[in-house]
C-alpha cells in the first residue's frame, strides 16, 4: 500500500510540470491579446505595437494590442492580473502599475509584485518640454521664472504616479518652489494641451516630444540625462542648467499574470528579445530615439525591484500625495 500511495504521490507532482512542459510546447496556438494600460499615441503603445507585429510573424498567431486606460495604468493592470495565466494576455505598461501605485493608491485589486515580468522592451530619456509660447528661453531661465512666480505655474502628467509625474514633484522639491500638477490619462491628451498652450510644461519621455520640438508645437529645454543628447546637442542638460546630478528616464515593459509557466513566460521573453534585435524594430526605434533594452525575465524582474525602489523614495522625498 505505501509504495503504491507514493507512486501516486510521485505522479501527482509530475502532473503540473508536464502540463506546463506541454502547454509550453504547444504555446502558442490560438491569437495573444497585449493590454496597453494606456491611451493609444503614447510611447508604450507605440513600442508594444511593433513588438506585436513583430511576434505575430514569428508565432504564426495573431498578436493584437488593446487599450484600457484609466487610474494610471491600473485599470488595465487589473485586468491582466486576474486573467488566465497561460500567456495569452500579456500587460504592456509604463512604471507606473509596476512599481509606485500601491505607494499612491488607497485602493488597488492587485499585486504588482505578482506578476510575471517577461522583458523590458525599451528605455527612453525623459526631457522639460514647455508650451510654445511660454516665456522663457532656455533652462536657466525657467528654473528662475518658476522660482519666482511660486504655485502658478502648471504641468501636465500621464497620470498619478507616472514618471512625468515622479519627475516633476522631484524638480519641485530640488529647485525649492511650488508648482500645480494637473494630471491626464495618458501622454496624447496631456501632450494635446500642451501643444494648445493649456497647461505650461511637462516631463516627457523624449520619444514623443522630439518630433513636437521640431515642428516647433512645443520646445525641449533641457534633457534630464547626464550628458547631452546626439540628436539634440544644443540643448543643455538639467545638470548643467544647475540642477545637479537631476536625471531621469522612463521606460516600458511586457509582463503576465501571475503564476503563468515559466515555460511560457521563457518562450515569449525569447521571442520578443529576438523582435527587439532585428533590423525592422531598431529602424522603427532609431526613428523615434528609443533604446532597445531586452534581457532575460529575471533581469527584468531585478530592474523594476531597483526602479520601485528608486521612485519610493522620490515619493516620500517629494511628498507626493496618494489618490
């Protein structure tokens, strides 16, 4: 009786393991759907559509991308997060949901530490944008502008907890003046308004505001990276614009919803890093200055840990108010 008991046993551990072998073997045979937790136009929805392209091609299968947006990025988290682990709904998303919400949010139906992150797809500078017709300059002359005329002056955001968001309450703090947030839900309508001259300036990821400085619909002042830019070298950094050591960069990535196979998550981590290497995405991205990031889900898994970190303690640095 015990040694039948223990084969029992023994095959009632094999069973999950081989069904994952074989559903990973299998993956995928039916269309994969990507949740972008933001408004189509922005950078992560741009980026997660040519990855979907990309893997469409390679898999065979459809791979079609939906938007739901709303309480920066968790409407479309949620949804992820309670879907089927099997890796047929994958969440596309800025740090947001990933990292600082539950900082910010009283009331969130899910973990981020939860999910099962399969790759970063791309990393990007973040840059001051200001309207066309603010009456500044340059950098220097923002920050004593701002300095001077405390609590009226606006900037947009993606949303609460977005790092538009992070990144303009940290300048707040550092360069010691009061500024009013006016929150949107996405980087297209908050971009819309500062093209329409509604709101003042914002910290934009430097893919969707280059193409707006060129035409002259907006104007980059400064890049908050630690050298200068090669596609913008005239403008200065924050840093040298006297606010020292001020960076920051924002950057999206592909996870799944908790407990999906680490087959599957691996299968899809292969393919999208092969997508993120070939000559169609890197001229897709060299179009719009995106680096291509990559790397293995374990690497992605330690770089949004060191991101939440990060952004944690600009949260209680900067006093940031939850929602």
């Amino acid at each position: 009786m015990r040694a039948v008991l223990a084969l029992i046993s023994s095959a009632l551990l094999f069973v999950p393991c081989a069904f994952a072998q074989n559903s990973a073997a299998g993956f995928p045979n039916k269309p994969i759907k990507i949740i972008v937790c933001v408004p189509a136009g922005g950078g992560v929805d741009t980026v997660t559509r040519i990855v979907a392209e990309g893997l469409q091609r390679r898999f065979g299968q459809t791979v079609f991308v939906e938007n739901r947006a709303g309480a920066a990025g968790n409407i479309g988290a949620e949804a992820v997060y309670t879907s089927d682990p099997d890796g047929y709904t994958l969440l596309a998303a800025q740090p947001a949901p990933l990292t600082v919400n539950p900082l910010l949010y009283k009331k969130m139906n899910f973990d981020p530490t939860q999910f099962e992150p399969v790759a970063i797809m791309t990393s990007i500078a973040n840059v001051l944008l200001v309207r066309p017709d603010f009456p500044v300059k340059t950098a220097q002359e923002f920050i004593a502008y701002a300095k001077a005329n405390p609590g009226k002056i606006n900037y947009a955001s993606q949303g609460i907890g977005t790092t538009s968001h992070l990144t303009a309450a940290l300048f707040e703090t550092v360069i010691g003046t009061k500024l009013v947030h006016v929150p949107y839900k996405g980087t297209a309508p908050a971009l819309n308004d500062i093209v329409a001259s509604h709101v003042d300036f914002i910290f934009m990821e430097l893919a969707s505001a280059i193409k707006l400085h060129e035409n002259g619909r907006a104007r980059i002042l400064a890049v908050a990276t630690p050298k200068r830019i090669a596609n913008l070298p005239d403008i200065p950094t924050l840093d040298e614009a006297g606010v020292k050591g001020f960076e920051s960069g924002t950057w999206n990535a592909i996870a799944a919803p908790p407990k999906t196979p680490p087959e599957i998550v691996t299968k899809l981590n292969l393919a999208i890093n092969d997508v993120l290497k070939s000559p169609e995405a890197l001229a897709h991205f060299a179009k719009i200055n995106l680096h291509a990031a990559g790397g293995s889900p374990a690497e992605a898994a330690a770089f949004i840990k060191k991101e939440t970190k990060v952004w944690g303690e600009v949260i209680k640095a900067a006093g940031v108010p939850g929602n």
